[in-house]
C-alpha cells in the first residue's frame, strides 16, 4: 500500500477520494465540451479585433491614451460625485429615523 500514498492528497482517505473524483469529473466535462470552448476562445478574439479601443494609434507614449485617460478621469469623478450623493441622503434619512424613533445620536 506505501506505492499509493500519494493517491492521499489529503490526510484522510475518503476526502482524498470524494476529490480525485471530482477533479477526474471536472477534466471529463472540459474535454468533453473542449470544441465548445475553443469556439467561444476564438469567437471572443475576433470580437476584440473588431472593437473601437479608446486610444490613437497614431500617437507616441502616454499621448496616445488620452482617451482613455479623460475618460477615467470623468467616471471617477462621476463616481465620486455619486457616492456623495448617496451617503448624503444615506445620512439625512438616518438623522430622520433616529428622531421618528428617538435613538440616541452617536
């Protein structure tokens, strides 16, 4: 038996089982549906190639992701501005249910 303790992955051996199992189940389905993500691998790459990526490919260095650098900028901004928003009425309507149901302020 000393020739199959590397069989034991785990300490005990029915763990080690229940995962040999389900590792050989996982590599069954992946071969067996191995075409299927080959095709949607390659389907994914043709679609990136025909995408508009925002940056120039004209440009040089760090000019050439202007795009994406302003577009950044103003989703975090906008995020920023958002998250304020939120917490802001998160806050008031706190103040406003700590009054209704007389909860001490902190």
């Amino acid at each position: 038996m000393k020739y199959l303790e590397w069989l034991n992955i785990s300490g005990a051996w029915l763990v080690s089982i229940a995962l040999w199992v389900l590792l050989i189940a996982v590599v069954a389905i992946l071969a067996r549906s191995w075409e299927s993500v080959r095709n949607f691998t390659s389907e994914v790459k043709s679609e990136l190639r025909k995408a508009s990526w925002p940056w120039d490919p004209k440009e040089k260095g760090m000019k050439k992701y202007r795009e994406l650098t302003d577009s950044t900028i103003v989703v975090t901004i906008a995020m920023l501005l958002l998250s304020g928003y939120v917490a802001g009425w998160d806050f008031i309507f706190n103040m406003i249910m700590a009054w209704i149901f007389g909860v001490p302020q902190k």
